[in-house]
C-alpha cells in the first residue's frame, strides 16, 4: 500500500462484485479505478472509470498508474497481462498463479486433491471414451463440467442416462475435454468465506446454507440451520486448508457438500467475493468486501463474526430480456428489515443476477419467509 496519500485500489471488471468492493472502498475514504473492456452499469458513479481493451499494454500501463493494489472481480480477467507491467511495490491479489489454478476445473480438483482434500470422486477425461469409462465406474446420475468458463450453472449438466452422455460432451467438450464428477448424495451444500492477506493472516466467516435452483443460487441462510459442531468445525478446516492449497490472497468462496455422515466435500472454489457472502454486509461486522478490500492492501482484517442472530439474502434474478426497470421496488422497501440491492444492469436476460435482498432478525425461519417476499414484489 501507498505510504503516502489515500490508497487508490484498482478492480479489474465492472460487474456487481467490483461495484460492492467499491463502495466498500470508498466508505473507508480510500480511491477506485475500474478498467473493463465495455462499459458497465454497475461500475457507474463510483470512482474512476476506464473502459478499453484491457488486455492492450498502454490500456494496462495507464490503468495501474499510481495504484496502491490491483484486484479483479473475476478468475477470468487478465491479471497475467497486469502482472507483467506492474511497477515494483504494487500488489496484484488474487496472483495468476492462483487464478490459473482456479479456472481450470480439472486443475483445481487435482490440486486440491493432492493437498489431501476431500472431493467427489473425478475424472478429467480427453475423449468420449473416457467418458464412458468414468460413467461406468461412477454410475448414474454424473456431472459434467466444462473445464472452463463455467458459472452460475452455465457450463454443467446432470447426465442421469446413457443416451444424454453424447449431447453432453457435444454441449461442454473442449480441446482437452472437459470433468466427469461422481454424484455427491448430499444432504445440503454449504459455504465458508475465508478472507487471507498475503502474510497467511486470516479471517472465516460462519458456515452457512446455500440453496440453489437450476444449478444457481437462490439463498443463503445464515448461520447454517442445525449445525452439529463437529461438522461446522470441519467445513471450516476444508475452507481453510482448500484457500491454502491454492495460495489464495483476498476474499475466496469455498462451496461444500454435507454429506449424511457429517463429512464436507468441496465442491468449487471461487478467488473473489462470493454470491454466498452478500449477507455479510448487514449480517457481520466487516462484510466480504471490506476485508477483501483490506487484504489486497494489506490491511489489518475485521471481525468475520454475525453481529445479528439470522440473516436470511434472496437473489433477485432476470425474468425476461430487454430494458431493465425495476417494477415493486416500493412494495419490497416496504417490507420490515429489507435491504434491497439492485446492481443497475441496464439490460435484463432471464436468470441474470439483477440484484438481492437481505433482511436479519432473530431467527432464520422469520427472517427468510420476509426476505422471500420483498424480493419476490421486485420485477425486473
């Protein structure tokens, strides 16, 4: 960080994730520079923008000029391009070599795998024969996944019989193939937020629920309803361990399964603020953003820990495609405890995240029946 003035931060990307670190930054009375090859909404209004190809050497050069710390709001930006022209003393957090771990899903999983992490069983397979060959030994029901540019339940499918196998691989194939995943018989997935500066110092948020529709988030309940603490303490130990594997700096998301006999799997690893962690920001004493701000600086991190009893956050989700305008918004900031967040995307698709909400209160189950509804009277 800058020894002298206020820290200027910059956040490649202009989405919701760079829009909430942001605001965060700028509470504190620290600088924002964006860069994003197009224009954004979300990025509007805060900080200083720049838009351009930022993969172009002069784009870059002009970008990191006088920043403190440069960060990204997603695995899948250049950060190998920013690496090579960063002046000496400015930090990049996640590095490349994590995200490089990262965005491969067969990279992760074998890294993960041989820092002794509990997975479902995987195979990264080359051909359609391969394929074959790990279905038999997996059976049915399987996961595919592509290796990479997968999210938000782009870039998976559930295969539950033989004849799906060849739409599949057809569908999520590419040059090097794509990861076969055994079926994990869950009984709910989890996420743990853990926040680490690059000296190891760190922080974890509480485990919460994650419930998904169509392979994507649709809320998160927090703490965990009916944790046994054994399995608490073991989801924490697999985040931990699971960032560490992969050198993570920042805020990371690490998706788990609880399986039946109280054991964790990891699902995926996410090198950035995390969908599961936006309660954190009414919820806890510093939210995701914060601290993730504060470790890519490398800032004394804050108090993970819940500073209300349940919080209980909605996605709001796109149901048409077009113009957005939010229709109910009224009706929603009506409800007691609301705190809507729209991420000002001017344009809505179907299932794009347009926003959340989150309310707290003294038990999940209130909390969530409310929280439900508000975001529920938001049409986009």
């Amino acid at each position: 960080m800058s020894k002298s003035g206020f820290p200027l931060l910059g956040i490649m990307g202009g989405g919701q994730l760079g829009r909430m670190m942001a605001l965060a930054a700028l509470r504190m009375g620290f600088k924002v520079r964006f860069l994003s090859p197009h224009s954004s909404g979300p990025m509007q209004g805060l900080g200083e923008q720049m838009v351009g190809p930022w993969t172009d050497k002069d784009v870059l050069q002009d970008f990191v000029e006088g920043c403190s710390a440069i960060t990204v709001e997603s695995e899948w930006a250049p950060a190998e391009e920013v690496k090579a022209i960063l002046p000496e003393g400015v930090a990049l957090w996640p590095s490349p070599a994590t995200l490089q771990l990262i965005r491969h899903k067969g990279i992760q999983n074998t890294t993960l795998q041989k820092a002794g992490l509990p997975l479902p069983a995987f195979c990264c397979c080359a051909s359609l024969d391969e394929v074959h060959n790990a279905v038999e030994a997996f059976g049915f029901p399987v996961m595919f996944k592509r290796f990479e540019g997968s999210y938000d339940g782009y870039g998976n499918a559930t295969v539950r019989f033989p004849e799906e196998i060849q739409q599949a691989w057809d569908d999520l194939a590419a040059e090097d193939g794509l990861l076969v995943e055994a079926w994990a018989p869950f009984v709910r997935e989890l996420s743990v937020l853990v926040c680490r500066r690059a000296d190891g110092a760190h922080v974890e948020y509480p485990v919460v629920y994650t419930e998904q529709k169509d392979h994507r988030c649709h809320a998160v309940e927090a703490p965990a309803p009916s944790l046994f603490p054994d399995v608490e303490a073991e989801a924490r130990r697999v985040a931990l361990a699971a960032v560490e594997a992969v050198g993570g700096v920042g805020i990371m998301g690490v998706e788990l399964f609880e399986m039946k006999d109280g054991t964790v799997l990891v699902n995926e690893l996410a090198p950035r603020p995390h969908n599961t962690g936006h309660y954190t920001i009414e919820a806890c004493h510093t939210s995701q953003f914060e601290n993730h701000v504060r470790a890519v600086l490398g800032l004394s991190l804050g108090n993970p820990n819940l500073r209300v009893p349940a919080a209980v956050m909605i996605n709001i989700l796109g149901h048409r495609s077009g113009e957005a305008a939010p229709d109910g918004l009224d009706d929603a900031l009506a409800v007691e405890g609301a705190a809507i967040h729209l991420y000002n995307k001017p344009q809505v698709r179907p299932k794009r995240k347009m926003g959340h909400v989150t309310i707290t209160g003294d038990d999940v189950k209130t909390v969530r029946a409310r929280a439900e509804h508000a975001a529920s009277l938001i049409q986009l």
